[in-house]
C-alpha cells in the first residue's frame, strides 16, 4: 500500500527547503510544485523522484540572468543528465552555479546527503533543470528534479490540481480501499507500458506515453474505471488509418487537461505518439490474452 501522505511531507519538507533558496537567488515569491508521480502515489520506479517545478523564474540577460531557451544540453554533451560539470555551470550561469549550491547546502542540513547530477535544457522550451539525488533512510536514494521555469503557468500544475480533487472524490464518495486500488491500477499500467516500450534499458521516445495520459485512461470520466475495464476500452478501440497517422511521432506540448474534463477515450488518444498508441494496443492485447487464459 502506498502511503501518500508520507511521501508528500517528505516532498514538501525538500520543496520548503529549495523554494527558499530559488525565491532568494531570482526574486520570486513562488513556491515549489511538486508535478511528479512520487507525490501522486502513481511512482513506479524502486527508486523514486521528486519533480519540484518553479514558475515565472527571470531570465532576463539584462538583468545578469541567462536565458536557457536557445541552450541544447545535449547536442554539447550527448549526456543523458547534461552538463555535469559545476565549474562548467559556474561559467555559463553564475546564479543557476549558486543556486545549485546552496540548494545542495539546504539538503545537508536536513541530514541527507545530496549529490548533484547535472543541468539540462531543450533548444525551444522555456526552462532549464538542474538535477540532485538524495540518500534517505526508507525509499533510499531518491532522485530531485528542479524545473526553473520562465512562464507563469505549465500544463502539470493543472493536471496535479485535478488529479487530487477527483482522488479526494474518490476517497469521500467510495473510500481508502477504492483510492488504494485505483492508484495500484494505474501503476499497474505505467509498468506494463514502461517495459513495452523500452528496449534494453532504455526508454524509445517515439514508444513512450506521458504519466498523465496513462493516469486520465482511469480518472475521465465520473467515477474511476477498474483495470479490466480500461485494457477493455484500449483493446477494442480502433482508429482508422488516416485517423493514426495524424498523431504525431513524438510526445508534443500538451495544452488541454484530459482529467474532470468531458473528454472522450479518443479525445485522450490523440494526447499519445503513433508509436505510443501502438504500445497501448500492445498491452491490452497481451493482457486481454492473460486474462482469457
């Protein structure tokens, strides 16, 4: 059974400590959003992270800021955590190399023991992540991802929003047994996708669904489906050729909430990748056949 109260206090309690030192360094009075699975209760990983996201972070370079728009990480390092090199950080951005350590410094003195990761952004999109891990005495080493993002609101902060209200509904109107089982649901799911749809360890990002797609299959409509129902509803859903080809190769910005929403089975499958679709038709296949045995 996952304790979601539990991992939420400790996501708050390392939020707490970074947003004092993010609101310090780029003048913001924004706290930390946790958008990440961990404190959803829909983790599937052994070992967990945390998403912590910043809105409206400057990044003004009149005002000594650096704007990582343009910046791709990974076209210079070909890494998957990209620049992983402080003095490399210290030179490109001073602020984003103080941030880093002071938020290290913060971690310390809740007596983990923090080691950072790297920094890495994408050509085009408006933010830059800086990536820590921590060693805690129960889940064990637990990864931190800080998105400091330049726009005043994102998709996930919504989706987390609607996320918890419904289990909440779930909760009042059908009890902790039902939330319980709805999120075993969903992380059910996540696995079976997640192994789909990686090859030899690594994840195919023309194969990958987002966690919220998978999340919004059990909780678009009023009341939350079971897992048979939702490998039903995939296993027997059809798009027509032209229909398919219209979804795109990769995962693209998402704008429109899936969850509490009036949307519609298709409606929330033109949310994944071609390849994406084709994993979910893989899955419900195999597990329509698992059941029938």
């Amino acid at each position: 059974m996952i304790n979601i109260q539990a991992q939420r206090k400790l996501s708050r309690s390392i939020a707490t400590a970074l947003s004092n030192v993010i609101q310090k360094n780029y003048h913001t009075a924004g706290e930390a959003i946790d958008i990440g699975s961990y404190g959803r209760g829909t983790n599937t990983d052994d070992h967990p992270d945390i998403d912590l996201l910043f809105t409206g972070i400057l990044h003004d370079p009149q005002q000594g800021y650096v704007d990582w728009t343009p910046i791709d990480t990974f076209s210079l390092t070909s890494r998957r955590d990209g620049i992983q090199d402080l003095a490399d950080i210290q030179q490109l951005d001073p602020i984003l190399f103080k941030t880093i350590m002071e938020s290290l410094q913060q971690l310390e003195t809740l007596g983990y023991h923090p080691r950072f990761h790297g920094v890495k952004a994408w050509r085009d999109d408006p933010a830059v992540i800086f990536m820590l891990s921590i060693e805690h005495p129960q889940p064990g080493t637990i990864e931190i991802d800080i998105t400091l993002h330049y726009a005043n609101s994102h998709f996930s902060i919504e989706h987390v929003r609607r996320f918890d209200h419904y289990i909440q509904a779930i909760a009042m109107q059908y009890g902790e047994a039902c939330v319980q089982q709805t999120l075993a649901d969903i992380r059910r799911l996540k696995k079976q996708v997640k192994a789909e749809s990686s090859h030899q360890g690594q994840l195919d990002r023309k194969k990958k669904l987002p966690g919220f797609v998978i999340e919004s299959l059990f909780l678009y409509q009023s009341a939350p489906l079971s897992y048979d129902k939702v490998i039903s509803l995939l296993n027997n859903h059809a798009w027509s050729k032209d229909e398919q080809m219209k979804l795109p190769e990769f995962i693209q910005e998402q704008k429109e909430q899936l969850i509490d929403a009036n949307k519609t089975l298709d409606d929330l499958l033109r949310s994944v990748t071609r390849g994406g679709y084709e994993t979910l038709k893989t899955v419900a296949a195999r597990e329509s056949k698992r059941k029938s045995l």
